[in-house]
C-alpha cells in the first residue's frame, strides 16, 4: 500500500507552489523529465540526513496512464468473438468430459479469468517456431489448459475427437491430457507447469539460458521471449519468487511474467484482508523488476480523471481483495451501497450509472485495450525482466455457477439453466435444446473468424504451444576418448568423482561435442575437485568479470566470463536443477543439442528437488545428474541431513531415468559414453542418474567384454575357485563392492566358500528388464519364454546370492523377484551418523565381517553348513547379537 503522511502541513501555501511546479513538468516536459527531477531531490534529501520512509508500492492504479497507452491494433469485434467461442469450447470440454465420466475433473475457472490475457498474446505478441525471429518459449498456466485446446480446436490442430475425450487419453481415437504434459503431448506442449511454482523458477532460467546460448554463440539474439502465464495464488510457492533477483541481475529483458490475479486459490481468497496485487508490486519492484499493473478497464478511466479531490484513489486504496470478492458475488446494488455511497461526492461521482452499469464495470485484466498496452510496453522493454499484474475475475462468465465464488476453482459441471445464461452471455448460435447438451462450435473453415485468427497466426509465425523437433545433428565420441579411465589408476588411488572430473574434463576438449557440453554446480565445485575448471572453461556471468578476484594470484583462480561455459548457480539446488532442464531441453527450444551435466550432493538431488526431476522427465529433458559425495556409509563424518541412502529408490520410480552406481572409473565411462550415444545420436528422451564418491581406491583397469554387462547392469567381476566347497554368489555396487570383495577373500581363506563376486551397476535397470520379460511372457503365454538378464547371469552360478549396496535394502530387493537362489539384501535402512567409514559400515551392518555373516546364515538356510559355525564367525569378528537395528535408532 501506498505511505500515508502523517506529519502536519505547516505551510500549505509552499506546499501548493512545489505542487503546482511538478504538475508544470508534468505538462509540459512529461513524466519521464518529473521522475527524473523527483529522484534526483529524493537522493538529495537522503545524504543530507532526511530519513524518508520507503516503500516498493505505487497506488493501487494501472501503471499505464490512458495517455500512455498504445492504440490497439486488432478488430476487437472479431477477437471477441473468437475469445467468446474458445470460452464455450474450454467450458463445454469440461462438462462433457464429467457427464461421461463422472468425476474426471478438469477447471472451467481458471481459463475464464485468463481469457483475455492468453487471447491478445496469442493475437498479437507470441511468436511461432517460422517466425523469422525465432519461436518465443511459453508458460502456459497448468489450470489454463482448456483454454489452451479450445483455441487449437478452432486453428484445426485438435479435432472435436480429441477434445470429446478430454482427461480421457486412452480412449478410442485418442484424447487430451489434462494439464502441459509434453511427455504426453510431444508435438504440443512445450513445458509441464501444473506443479505449480516450477513454471515460474523454470522460465527464469530458461530465459537466463537464452542468454547463454547467445553469449556463448550458437543461436543469435532475435529478440525471442520467455513467457510465463502464472497464477496469482501461485506465487505463495517458495520457487515462485525464490529466483526474482537472479532475472534482475542478469538483465533478463526476455522475460515477461503474466500474473493472472483473480485474487483466488483454491479452498478461498489469495489475501482476504489485504491486496495481493500490492503485495506481488513490492516483492518484485524490490527485487528489480519492472511491474506493470493493470487493476482497472478502460471504464475507470472516465471516473479516475473526474477524481481531483483524491477521493477516488483514496477509497480503492481501503478495500481488500477480500471486499472486491464481495462486490463481483453481490451486485451492482451491493457496490454502490458498500463502495460508492461511502461518501457523497463518491456517490455523485456514479449517480449517472445503473446497478447493472457499476456492477458490470470491467477489471484490467478483461479489457483487451489495457492488455495489449501492458504487453506491448513489456515487449520493448530493456535491461529489467517484466511482471503484468492483472487483476481478474476467477470463473469469468460462469454467473451464478461460480463466477468469483470460492467453490469456482472446482467447478466441473453446468446445469441446464446456467449453460444457457454462458450461452447468452457470449452469444453462441445455438437453439436452447442444443445448447443443454453443451456441443463444440467451430465456425467454417471461410468464416471470418477462422480466416482472421489463423492470418494473425502465420503473420506470428505459427501455432503455440506446440513443440520443435529440427536440430542440428552432433556425433557422440567412441569410448576410446576415456583410455586412460579404462586403463586404471596404476598405483594411484582416487575416487570416482576425481574419475568424473577428469572424464568431464576429456569431454570438454573434444571437438565434435566439446562446446556443447554445460557443466553445472551448485556452490559445490571445490568439494567435488571441479574447481580446475573454473580457469579452463570459464564460469558464466552476462556481464562479465568486473573485478579483480581474491584468488586472482593462484593458477585456479575464480574465473567468471561472458562466454564461460560452466553453470556455478550457488546455493540452490532448485535453481541449478532449472538450468539442467533449461540445457537438456535446448535440443527443441533452441534446435541445438546441449548436453548439462549437473553434479550435485547427492541427498540434495531426488529428496530436495525430485519434483523438478519429476517434471524434468515429463518435458522429455535430456542430461546427466551427477548425485556425488554419495552413499550412506561413504560419506564419512557428515551425518543424518547428508550422508543419501535413498536416491536410488527414488530414481527407480521415474520411467525415463537410468539410474546407475559404478564402483570403478572405466564402469563410469562406460555408462556416461552410452548417455551420450542414446541422447545426442539415438535422439533418446533419457536422463541419466550416476552415483559419485569421494572415498579414494585403486581403481582397476577395464576387463575385456564386460561393456554390455555394465550397461544392462551387472557382470561377473571376479570369478571364484572351482572346488567341492559351497559356493556363494556376492553382489555388490559403488565402493561397497570393495567390501563385498574383502568379504569373498575371508569367507575363501577362513571358511573354504568358492566365491564369485559380481559388480551391479545398476539393480534399477535390471528389475526394469526382470519387469519387462515377465510382462511379456505373460503377454505371450504360447511363446518361449523370455528369461530377465539378472536371471540370465546367475542360472549356471551355484549358491545362495547376497547383494550388498550403500543404499536401503530395497534398493538391491528390487531384483529379488529375478533370482532364483535364496536371497539376502544388505543395505542402509536407518538415519545417518557422523563417523568415520569404517563404523559407520559397521553401524549399518554393510561391513565385511556382516557380509560374511550373512553369507554363511544364507549356507546354513540352506543346509549347506553347520549353524555352530554361523556364532563362531560372530564371536570371531565381535558382532554383538544384541546390537541395536540401525533403522530404530
């Protein structure tokens, strides 16, 4: 809200003169000479002690006064009409879909309220991938998405088909999702934005991105935007606002965000005593951003110039959100009573208008005039990101079913009555009896309503959303790039971080791919040893370095450039992830294979951002997460909120996901070259997911033909001696593979066990082949069976099978169903502890010495030894029988 003043007026006469002096410059010099001159007495006063109170608020009033704005090009006859009949069809959509599948869902309100604002963008201001400047990237608001396939029904891209089997995908002839789901909709939709807050954060860094790939020279600066239609109860979404200073300063002037305020959520009002509309000003004007709002329609202009006195803008200012809800529910009677007749002169001021005239009086956000002059100003704008806040009414048109009530947002079905009254409203040609079954409408293909909408189309350059495929082909580089990983450490050890970074560091010398590849870090380079790339590559900054850096004497000193390569986004793991889908997705926004490979501590990844993950993989991203400083146990000394036990499961879940934990450098390099090959020259819509330690061993050289097992997720590793012994077969991923081989050495020379150990790669991959053959021979019941690969290679290995992983026991369990011998799973089930590797394993019971107990409990299970000799291994190692579970405590 606006600072009142609440000292006395001791010469008003002087005042009057300082008055009647700006109005001067306002007349006859214009705004921009008074705001200058207002600055520069308000920098005056501060440095000479006055202390003046601030606030980021302007008076509750469009920004754009009716003499700033620019004149509409467009017939808004025509455009009314069409708006009005997308109204129908998004309405119609919904209720059809609910009488024949009842409780389908799906939101009338939302697009209501929206309307006018999607339909001037889409009329005037969004540009198609055949533009001559390039495609603009949109976010189209999640609850908007009846709106949005009404339209493309009139453009001829959705048939009547499709739109009858809206929420309904696996119906005859195909149907709609029910929100952006570009996984679903690949030739549509071009982000996933109903989980509401990621459309916001994502859009910043997309528009960031741009910047990037302009800095970094491979697309040209056209002038393309990024626009995100959002939601005014959205905003309360800690994402929502969580990167507004990053847009600010980076300059983001391809940004525009389009806050639909109807000043609902869900349950009630966005702010019931306060302004929501006010409160978004001052979040983004302190953030720094250029805020255009646009409260009021062109209606209010008339009134607004009649209020000298003040009066006016003094009675908008008292009313809540909460009031203006009120006043659309009750009437025109209602707001001349409550509002108007607050005084006589607000009174007067109206006296001339009906209840139905003041009750119909239009919001900014209905008016098509001041939303077109609030996205052209937003358009040529430069060196701020824009915010249009629009004020609007939730459930536009549904009248008594639901237009500006509290129980609009869930509004799914008309009755007969009110689909007549939407009917009347906007003036759609059908019979009382055609229009109770709530048909679609589409004008002929020579209509001018069709003519004119898709004119304005192709002179925008095309239909959006929809989604580019064209890109400029790149090769993957074979494995012998990575020699010197799959030929070992020698004598050295290192961890399989330090092998990353080396292989990161391999790639980005490469000169088929080597430009293309986006390192991104969140504030994490000097733990994971990245930082010698900071000097090699650059980190990127649009404005370069303007300063001398504290470390600017040492050879890895912090380098920041405007062509840097790598992404150092700081601490927020929702901000990096962001950037990982704005360069995995460049392949289609920008035509340009990007490869990101976002490295991160890895309890920070799928437990702090799986959400972005989730929609991620939905907008068919494609990169590498890099989960490093991983496992439970390896992580030594961090402790319960660090050491991840659990990424893997949560990696299992998500469908185009490849989720692996190497125990070796060459398994690594094996995994990351296979990445590259099924994303930038097989076109695959993958992710892949690589587990990373920093617990430095002698890393073995690459044994022959094992490439295959790597992939598919495990191989024989090492092969026991052939003798008249039990066998035992021993899993093991990651560095605890080390303590699985430790454990074969002890169970051979202290208990005569022949052992083979097997390194698993990935126990997700393999469940997800198991899932695959089962699934198909029961498909295929009259076929031969199909046998999984996990089964494949244990059918000839005699024993019991014991896998062993960093991670909770279900990780491992997953294959269980695939493994016909008796099966145990070691794993780290429990919350973490700071200690050293050693206890810690021991803690978890993942240790060697567990490991042979277990084995020799599953060789007793089976009859194969003596149970004595199960306590004996127990008193000889000192495990403690009555030791606690780890998961309890």
């Amino acid at each position: 809200m606006s600072e009142e003043i609440f000292c006395p007026d001791l010469d008003p006469e002087e005042t009057q003169e300082w008055l009647e002096s700006l109005q001067s410059v306002l007349d006859n010099e214009g705004a921009d000479r008074a705001h200058f001159l207002i600055e520069k007495l308000t920098d005056l006063a501060r440095r000479n002690g006055v202390r003046m109170p601030y606030s980021p608020n302007t008076a509750f009033q469009n920004t754009i006064s009716p003499a700033q704005q620019a004149p509409y090009p467009g017939n808004r006859a025509l455009e009314r009409r069409i708006k009005s009949l997308i109204r129908w069809n998004a309405m119609a959509m919904v209720v059809r879909a609910n009488k024949e599948s009842h409780g389908i869902g799906g939101h009338i309100s939302s697009f209501a309220s929206s309307a006018t604002l999607l339909e001037v963008a889409q009329n005037h201001f969004l540009r198609g991938h055949d533009h001559s400047s390039g495609g603009d990237l949109v976010f189209f608001q999640g609850h908007s998405s009846p709106g949005i396939y009404a339209r493309a029904f009139l453009e001829g891209r959705l048939s009547e088909k499709k739109l009858n089997n809206f929420r309904r995908e696996q119906a005859e002839g195909g149907g709609l999702s029910s929100y952006p789901h570009p996984y679903l909709m690949p030739d549509f939709w071009q982000f996933a934005t109903v989980s509401m807050g990621l459309g916001p954060i994502t859009a910043i860094y997309q528009a960031r991105f741009m910047h990037y790939m302009v800095d970094r020279g491979f697309i040209k600066d056209t002038g393309r935007k990024v626009w995100a239609f959002l939601g005014d109860g959205e905003m309360d979404e800690p994402e929502s606002l969580g990167a507004l200073t990053l847009a600010s300063r980076e300059r983001l002037d391809n940004l525009i965000f389009v806050v639909n305020c109807n000043l609902q959520r869900l349950d009630g009002p966005v702010r019931g005593n306060s302004k929501v509309v006010q409160e978004l000003e001052g979040a983004f004007r302190g953030a720094g951003w250029n805020v255009i709002k646009v409260v009021w329609g062109s209606d209010w202009d008339a009134l607004l110039a009649k209020d000298k006195d003040g009066l006016l803008a003094k009675r908008i200012e008292e009313v809540v959100d909460g009031d203006l809800l009120k006043y659309v529910v009750e009437g025109g009677a209602y707001i001349r009573e409550h509002f108007w007749n607050k005084t006589p002169e607000l009174a007067q001021m109206v006296e001339h208008l009906t209840d139905d005239e003041l009750w119909k009086l239009k919001v900014g956000g209905h008016d098509p005039a001041k939303v077109f002059a609030a996205y052209n100003e937003a358009v040529n704008h430069k060196d701020q990101p824009t915010v249009i806040l629009a004020r609007t009414i939730k459930g536009y048109g549904l009248g008594e079913a639901g237009e500006g009530r509290n129980i609009t947002h869930s509004q799914k079905k008309l009755n007969e009555e009110e689909l007549l009254q939407f009917r009347s409203r906007f003036d759609i040609p059908f019979t009382d009896e055609v229009s109770k079954t709530a048909p679609f409408y589409r004008p002929s293909e020579d209509s001018e309503e069709i003519q004119y909408l898709l004119e304005r189309k192709k002179e925008l350059g095309g239909f959006l959303p929809s989604r580019k495929h064209e890109l400029d082909p790149i090769v993957a580089p074979k494995m012998e790039v990575f020699n010197e990983l799959i030929g070992g450490s020698g004598d050295r050890e290192i961890s399989t971080t330090m092998a990353f970074v080396r292989a990161l560091t391999i790639l980005t010398k490469n000169k088929d791919i080597g430009k293309n590849v986006v390192p991104i870090i969140p504030d994490e380079a000097r733990t994971f040893g990245i930082d010698p790339l900071f000097r090699q590559l650059g980190i990127y900054n649009h404005s370069g370095q303007n300063y001398d850096p504290v470390d600017s004497d040492q050879f890895l000193y912090y380098k920041e450039a405007k062509d840097g390569q790598i992404l150092e986004e700081g601490i927020t793991e929702a901000g990096a992830i962001s950037s990982f889908i704005s360069a995995g997705m460049s392949y289609s926004t920008h035509g340009v294979h990007m490869i990101p490979f976002y490295i991160y501590y890895s309890m920070f990844g799928f437990q702090r951002v799986g959400d972005s993950i989730w929609a991620a993989a939905d907008m068919r991203t494609r990169g590498f997460l890099l989960g490093a400083t991983a496992g439970r146990t390896t992580l030594a000394g961090e402790g319960l909120q660090h050491q991840d036990g659990h990424s893997h499961l949560a990696a299992s879940v998500v469908p185009n996901v490849r989720a692996y934990d190497p125990a070796f450098a060459y398994e690594m390099a094996v995994i990351v070259q296979d990445g590259l090959t099924a994303m930038i020259e097989d076109n695959e819509d993958v992710i892949y997911y690589i587990t990373l330690y920093n617990e430095n061993y002698n890393q073995p050289a690459m044994k022959p033909n094992v490439e295959e097992g790597i992939i598919k997720g495990m191989y024989k590793f090492r092969e026991g001696e052939v003798r008249h012994n039990p066998r035992v077969q021993l899993l093991g991923s990651g560095p605890i593979l080390n303590e699985v081989l430790a454990a074969a050495n002890i169970l051979e020379s202290d208990w005569n066990i022949d052992v083979d150990v097997w390194s698993v790669t990935s126990f997700s991959e393999l469940r997800k082949d198991g899932e695959d053959k089962k699934r198909w021979n029961i498909m295929h019941p009259d076929e031969e069976l199909k046998m999984p690969y996990v089964t494949k290679c244990l059918e000839y290995n005699r024993g019991p099978v014991i896998a062993v992983s960093d991670y909770v026991k279900l990780v491992a369990e997953q294959i269980a169903p695939f493994v016909q011998h008796n099966f145990t799973a070691l794993g780290t089930d429990g919350f973490g502890r700071s200690e050293a590797r050693e206890e810690l394993r021991n803690f978890f019971e993942v240790s060697r010495h567990y490991i042979v107990l277990a084995t020799l409990n599953s060789l007793m299970e089976e009859g194969q030894i003596d149970p004595a000799l199960v306590k004996q291994a127990m008193d000889t190692y000192g495990l403690d029988p009555e030791k606690p579970n780890p998961r309890t405590v």
